[in-house]
C-alpha cells in the first residue's frame, strides 16, 4: 500500500504513554518575543565588548609606536657611533637649498633602517614620513594638521609621526641655520635626557622645542596615544635609548637643552 502524503503522522509512543507527533517536534521554532530576546542579548553583548576591543586596539597602536622609537634610538646610536660621536639633526634650515630629503634626522638615519635612501614624496601615501618605523598608527588617524583633517595647502604636506629634540643643534635655541650638533658622550643625564618622540597633529614636524603648550596654545608634543590630543599619553625615546610613555603633567624631570654653558 502506497503511504498517503496528506495523512497525519502516526504519533510515537514514549515512556509514561506520553506520545508526541512527529510533524510537531520536526517544525518547532523561535516564537517572536524569543528572537527579539535573543537579538536584545547580543547587543547588549556588543556594546560591552565594543569599549574593550576599541581600547585594545589604541593599546596594540601605542606599542607599535613605542617599537618605532626604540629602533629609532638604536639607529641614531648607530649613526653617532659612524660620525665621530656626533647626533644626527633633527632639523636645520638651510635657505639656499632647503629639502625635506635632506634637513630632518629621519633622512639621517634612515639607511640604518632600510637599504633605501630617504624619499620625503609629495603626499603622506607616498612619503617615507609615512613609512616604515617612521610611521605612527595613532597619528595616521588624526587630522593633516590642526583642524585640517586633509593637507590644506600650508605646512608640510605630509603627516610626520615623530620628532627629534631640537637642542642637539649647537646653535640651537639662537638659531636653526648650521647642521652642526653635540656629540652624544656629552649628555651627563642620558637616561633623563628627551631624543624622540611622539609630534603633534598641532606641530607636525620633525623638530621639538618645548615639551609643553606653546604661547598659541598648540603643544609640539603628541599627548595622543589613549586619549584625543593633548589629553593622552606621548611615547618617548631617551638618549640612553629607553622609550617611556608621559602625559604633558609629567614632564618636570625630562631634560631638553643638555649641552654644558
């Protein structure tokens, strides 16, 4: 006999003479109020997990800059070690030919960080400010320049990531026009004494003079990492090559100008 589709299903016999009918148990779903439960569940969920994963990912961002300070004390080392003790510029100006391939420390000691030479581009995206240890992760997610979220055709046009202490020029704070600077072995508190760090949004350049707010109110320091600018943490690398992180209420025992008078 050929089974009947339309027929009901024959009812299964448990234990205790309890039946259930197949169809039923084969059909069982979510009611309404049970899916809207579920999806209140895992956005609740979400939003506790949101903060935490945001906050791991400005953690995770804040050790890949302390990383490119350290191989940037390392390479400055090296670069005194071949120049007869003598510390790379941060910046110089030199009026008559004045090149961003060649005024700034990062075109210094690049070629102890990749075979290549120091290529400064046109535009963050193709500009070796941009690239490499040279790169912060926080400082690509901030605007150009001050409120300029784009380059708005004034400034560099480029986001620079770090800067280096401007004191290391001897003619510095008189004037920024020879590239002759102190040797390393004549810093007395290395450990004490400011190499690199973190540059502002607000500065973005390769050259710090002060580690707190200037007279417009703009800080050279990029206070950034944990916090929007200048309310967060800067990472710093020493002259001892020890990199720490500060807040700009912090800076009372890092030394800036070093050279003996």
């Amino acid at each position: 006999m050929t089974p009947n589709p339309a027929a009901p299903c024959r009812p299964e016999v448990l234990p205790g003479n309890l039946t259930v009918s197949t169809s039923t148990a084969a059909t069982r779903a979510f009611t309404l109020i049970e899916l809207l439960v579920v999806i209140a569940i895992i956005a609740i969920l979400a939003a506790m997990l949101l903060p935490a994963l945001a906050k791991s990912k400005q953690q995770a961002h804040a050790t890949v800059c302390r990383s490119n300070l350290k191989e940037q004390s390392l390479a400055t080392f090296m670069y005194a070690d071949d120049n007869f003790d003598q510390l790379p510029f941060a910046w110089w100006y030199n009026a008559s030919n004045d090149d961003a391939n060649k005024n700034n420390y990062q075109t210094l000691i690049v070629s102890y960080i990749k075979r290549s030479s120091f290529a400064a581009g046109s535009t963050t995206a193709n500009s070796d400010f941009a690239q490499n240890v040279f790169k912060c992760p926080t400082r690509m997610l901030e605007n150009h320049w001050r409120q300029y979220k784009n380059y708005p055709n004034m400034a560099n046009p480029w986001k620079i990531s770090y800067a280096m202490n401007q004191f290391v020029l001897l003619s510095f704070p008189a004037n920024v026009t020879s590239p002759k600077t102190a040797k390393l072995s004549t810093i007395a508190r290395p450990t004490d004494t400011f190499m690199i760090a973190d540059v502002s949004k607000d500065l973005n350049h390769p050259a710090i003079t002060i580690l707190g707010r200037q007279n417009d109110g703009y800080y050279d320091v990029g206070y950034k990492h944990g916090a929007p600018q200048p309310k967060g943490k800067a990472n710093i690398a020493y002259m001892d090559s020890h990199v720490s992180a500060f807040n700009s209420r912090q800076t009372n025992n890092v030394i800036m100008e070093f050279k003996t008078k």
